[in-house]
C-alpha cells in the first residue's frame, strides 16, 4: 500500500513511466550479471543513493532492512549449525548483496510511479492490453481488499463477546482474533468478486479498452501526456555508464 500510494515526489518521479521502468531493468539485470564484490558493492551503493533520493519512506527503509538481516542471520545460522565453511558464507552475503540491490531499485522505481503512470508506460512501450488492465486492476482491488476485511473482521467483534480475561500469554485473545480472521476470507472474496463488476465497469467507462491499443486514436488521447525527453535520456545513459563503470572496476579489481 504504502509502495502504491505514497509517491513523494523524489528525482524518478518527474521522469517519464519509460524512462523510470527502463532505468529499473538496468539495475535489475546489472546484478545476476557478475559475481566480482567490487562490482556489486559498487552497484549496491547506487541503489542505495537512489532509493534515498527517491525518498522512500522510513517505513519501507526499516522493512527492506528488517528482511535482508534476517535472511542473512537465518542462513548464516543454517550454515553454521550444517557445517558450511567460509566460501558459503561469501556466497550467501553475494546473493544477499544482490536481493538487496533490485529490492532498492525496485522501492525506488515503483514508489515514483503511481497507478495511472505505471499503465500509461506498459501502454507506450506495447505491452499487451491485458498487463495494463491487471496493473490497474490490481492497484484499485488493493485497498477494496483490506477495507473489506476490516470491515468484516469489526463486524465479527461487534457481534461476538470478547473471551473472560486473556489467558496465560495472551492465548486466547490470540485464538480469537485467528478465528475472526479465519472466518473472514469467504466473505471478503465473496464481497469482492461482487465489487469487481463494479470495477471493471468503472474502467470502461474511462475507455479503458478503447485507449488501451484497440483503438489507435484512443491510445494517442491516453498517452498525449507522456513526453520522453532530454533528461530521461540523460538519466538512462547516466545508469548505463554508472554500471559499465562498476563492472569495470570490477574486472580491475580481479586483476589486480
């Protein structure tokens, strides 16, 4: 949620959707392509200043760190207590290193763009109809999804009285709030399979077909708005060059 709708304005989100998707393949890909340590050191730390300057809230900084550490602390152990050497624990940090890099660029890019940017740049750059419609789809059935729920889940407490006290470490207040939560799955996709008519309905009425490459005329009003310019070029040949260079001091690095 806070991903979707918490765009707060950093350098990505004033470029264009094609630019920004762009220039996330390309930190993307950059990683799996290389297993020298300079490289992906260098590679993390632009990931990382670009996560910064894309102001990420500190909310999704803690959680990005939150898993990284505990993936490391749980295989480190898992190593240790299995036997592993130190060539293992190279690797897992190696690996570790680049989850760490797409999961930057990846808050990075998707933070800047919001909704209706994220499906106007699959339409320019002619992914299928179909990619566009499950983005938007999805971003608006997200916060349906979780209203329903809470929804739902205060209905079961307003009607069920609260358990006598809570139990040796709180187990039955535990049990009670899983059991709520339980019996509110079927309602809540019951609930939501009747909104999606809703929703769906919505969508084409915007003309959401009809701009979605089935009528060229319609997809040029859709993307009228969208201007690739010198700047986005810039800040893709800027990335392009940052990565050759990192791979560079890299193979340096080997060298030497």
């Amino acid at each position: 949620m806070r991903v979707a709708y918490a765009t707060r304005g950093g350098f990505l989100a004033r470029r264009d959707p094609r630019a920004v998707l762009g220039w996330y393949v390309i930190l993307a890909v950059a990683p799996w392509l290389t297993y020298s340590e300079t490289t992906l050191i260098i590679l993390g730390v632009i990931a990382l200043v670009s996560a910064l300057a894309a102001r990420i809230g500190p909310l999704l900084l803690g959680l990005f760190l939150l898993g990284i550490l505990g993936q490391i602390v749980s295989l480190g152990v898992m190593i240790l207590i299995f036997g592993g050497n130190s060539s293992a624990i190279e690797g897992l940090l190696e690996v570790s290193l680049k989850l760490a890099i797409i999961s930057l660029a990846s808050m990075a890019a998707f933070v800047s763009l919001d909704p209706e940017k994220l499906s106007d740049g699959l339409a320019a750059l002619r992914a299928p109809a179909v990619i566009g419609f499950a983005v938007s789809y999805a971003y608006r059935m997200i916060p349906l999804l979780i209203d329903e729920l809470q929804t739902i889940i205060d209905g079961h407490r307003l009607r069920g009285a609260p358990p006598a006290g809570h139990g040796f470490l709180g187990w039955k207040t535990i049990r009670r709030i899983g059991t709520i939560t339980v019996r509110s799955f079927y309602p809540v996709f019951l609930n939501t399979a009747r909104r999606t008519r809703t929703t769906v309905e919505a969508l084409e009425t915007r003309g959401f077909t009809l701009t979605g490459g089935a009528n060229p005329e319609g997809r040029r009003l859709r993307l009228a708005g969208l201007h690739f310019g010198w700047q986005d070029a810039t800040l893709l040949a800027v990335t392009l060059a940052m990565v050759a260079g990192a791979f560079w001091a890299g193979s340096l690095a080997f060298v030497a």
